[in-house]
C-alpha cells in the first residue's frame, strides 16, 4: 500500500506524542530528532521530525493507506550477451527462492554480474501481478542499476526514485534509494537489496525497518553483496548463493602491500604520477576529504591538469564522474564514494593510508579492477603506514573467493 499523509484525521498520527515519541512515516524514534514549538496559529505545541523535515511530518497529520489496484505486466528480457552458466544458476536458484517465499542472498565477487541475475525474478513476480523494489542505500548505485534495468527490461513502467528525484509514474516496478520506502507498507512481494553492507545501511536501524515495512507477510527479500554482513548471513543461512568467479574467470586481482608513511602521501604521490610511464586510468582512494585536497593542490601543475578531486559533498560529482567515464582525466582523487557501482576498462587502484580503511571498503575497493576485457589488467595497491588487520582481512576474503572460484568450470 502506498503512505501519505494529510491534516485529515485517521487513526495513525503522523507523530505520536502520547508515550514516547515516534515518526510512523519514517520509523525514526531518535528523541534527538524531533523538536517542537508554540504554533501561534494552532494555539498549541507543534512536534516535528527533523529526519523527514522536507516532507514536512508534524503532530497535525496523519497517516493514510491507499491500496493500487493489480497490475500483471508481462515484461521481455533483452540482453546483449549469454550469461555464464554460474549466472544462469543463480538466476535460476533466485527463482526457486522466490516460488518458497524464501529470503536469500546472493554472495557475488565484485564484477560477477549481480543486476544480470536478478532479471527473471523481476519478470516472474510481475508476470504474476506481484510488485518489485529493487533498492540501494546509496544514489549512485541507484542511477547505475536505473540505467542497466531500463536497458534489459522491455517496460517503461519503471520508478526511480531518490533524493531530489522522488516523482513516481507507477507504484508496481520501482528503482530507489532505502529512505524512499517510507512511502510504502505492505506493498512489495519482492525486494532486492543491492549492496546491503553500504553505508549507511548498516549505521541505521530506521532503513532496516523501512524494508520490513514495505514488504508483504508473503514477500522475500533477495540480498545481492560482495561483502555481506554477518546478520544478513546468518538471517539467510541455507538460501546463500555463490558466484565466485566473472564472467571472463579470471582470479580477482590481489591487492599488494606497500609501505609509504602518512607524512609523505603528498610529497611522494606528486612523483609517484610524474612517473606513471603508461596512459591508463588510476582510482585513487583517500580516507580524508583534506588530505585528499592538500595533496591535489600540491601537485605539479601539469599533473593537476589530468586530475581530478570526486567526493560524496561534491555539488559536481555526477557531472565529474560522467567525464571519468568518458577518460577526460587520468587520475581521480577521490573517496569511497567511487568504491561501488562504478565500472570502467583499465582501472588501476592505489589506496593511500589504506590501514585506516575498513576490510569491506577495501574488498570493494580492489574490486573495481580488471572488471572488463579480454585480458588482465589494472593493478591494485595498498599504500600504509603499517599493515592493519583490515587490510590482512580484506585479502584473506579475496584469496578464499578465488579458491573457490578455481573449482567453477
């Protein structure tokens, strides 16, 4: 069912007040983010939530459910090339999950292919007349699954919804961020979370609740990740798919330690560029936005000029991450903001204080490596000032992925 919200009085308060203090449109019970005032005109204390403050939720609404009326779609499958025959396993295996109403998760190397599979789960549930929600914590991610859906799925009843794009032509395919579910409840027959383990996902118990919210009693939840969390495993222990291997099956490349002192990213990166002898494109990854800056500002002029700075607070990321794509920059200086969704041929990836990262944005990281082509290419290294457990983690998770991926024909 869809959510709204209006001064019309039902028997959901957009805001209850009475005990302790809620938002039921976006399930956030932080106190800290509810504030109130004296509202002249009402002649009485008005509560709102700042979590969902552009949406304006105040104690005077309520909530209102509106049930759309079924919609079965018969929807076709274009793709441009054959999956692998791992790909049609998982495919096939995600159907199955799907006729049990069973949750599931797809454990997939970075680069396996994951939209790919998840095609004729879609077209099963809306040729059923069910609804579908393929959703991503992250906008990013969003744009890019957006833009390969609408490429593979013969429909143009698809919703996008995410921050500052919240328009919905149709209620019964939808592509969006998390947050955008608080317009739902009991409405999707399948979810498919992709990337579950990016921020802030994991941080917020309120987007978890969101997802439980928007499902049907009947419904399941399809996790698509490189690098699961433990709860999601755990939740989906006997429903876990593997794909260890790309579709070109090559091993994922294995990251290489070494060592440069955090005083002197700034100093040794300028020449460590001066000296790149080859053409090709290198990602490279800092933990702080100001380390990143004072480095680019640093460098040798002419090195400036062939690179660029790409962070999550960047007005113009969208717009600078369509020129990477379009190779108009050599180098990228740039966060985690880049560590998903993106793919391109010929990447190499240096991670400067890479002890500081976490395993998972590590695994990620090197992941956007060697994705493409019929040849190895790209390299990935980890620059530190002393090896962390994270960064011992993140290989040892890479090696026991490729091991078994040597037992995949």
């Amino acid at each position: 069912m869809r959510i709204f919200v209006s001064e019309q009085k039902s028997e959901i308060p957009a805001i209850e007040i009475e005990r302790n203090i809620k938002c039921n449109f976006c399930l956030n019970e932080n106190k800290k983010l509810f504030h109130h005032y004296f509202h002249q005109g009402f002649n009485e204390k008005l509560y709102y939530c700042r979590n969902c403050i552009s949406q304006n939720i105040n104690s005077k609404l309520f909530i209102h459910h509106y049930e759309p009326p079924q919609n079965i779609e018969q929807i076709k499958i274009d793709l441009p090339f054959k999956l692998t025959e791992q790909q049609r396993n998982a495919s096939q295996f995600i159907k199955e999950q799907i006729t049990l109403q069973k949750s599931c998760l797809l454990y997939a190397v970075t680069g396996a292919g994951k939209t790919e599979m998840i095609l004729e789960g879609i077209v099963k549930v809306r040729g059923e007349g069910g609804n579908v929600a393929v959703v991503s914590p992250r906008t990013d991610v969003v744009k890019e699954l957006s833009l390969r859906l609408s490429m593979y799925l013969k429909t143009e009843n698809i919703s996008t919804l995410y921050a500052g794009h919240s328009e919905m032509t149709q209620p019964y395919l939808i592509i969006s961020t998390i947050h955008q579910l608080m317009y739902f409840t009991s409405h999707f027959d399948l979810i498919i979370v992709d990337e579950i383990d990016a921020f802030p996902a994991q941080h917020d118990p309120r987007l978890m609740k969101l997802l439980e919210r928007a499902l049907t009693p009947k419904g399941i939840f399809v996790y698509l990740s490189a690098t699961p969390p433990k709860n999601i495993i755990r939740a989906c222990k006997g429903n876990i798919v593997y794909l260890p291997l790309r579709h070109h099956k090559r091993p994922l490349p294995i990251p290489q330690f070494k060592y440069l002192s955090h005083g002197s990213v700034r100093k040794k990166l300028d020449y460590m560029l001066r000296n790149v002898e080859t053409g090709e494109i290198i990602l490279i990854f800092f933990h702080d936005i100001r380390l990143m800056e004072q480095t680019f500002h640093s460098l040798n002029k002419n090195i400036q000029t062939k690179t660029v700075c790409v962070y999550s607070g960047d007005d113009e990321r969208h717009e600078k991450i369509e020129a990477i794509r379009n190779a108009s920059y050599q180098f990228v200086f740039t966060t985690t903001i880049l560590e998903r969704g993106f793919t391109m041929h010929g990447l190499s990836v240096w991670v400067m204080n890479s002890h500081l990262f976490r395993s998972d944005s590590l695994i990620q990281i090197a992941g956007r490596v060697d994705r493409k082509g019929d040849e190895r290419n790209g390299e990935v290294i980890f620059f530190h000032d002393g090896i962390s457990l994270s960064m011992i983690a993140a290989v040892r998770d890479i090696r026991q992925m490729n091991k078994r991926g040597a037992h995949v024909s």
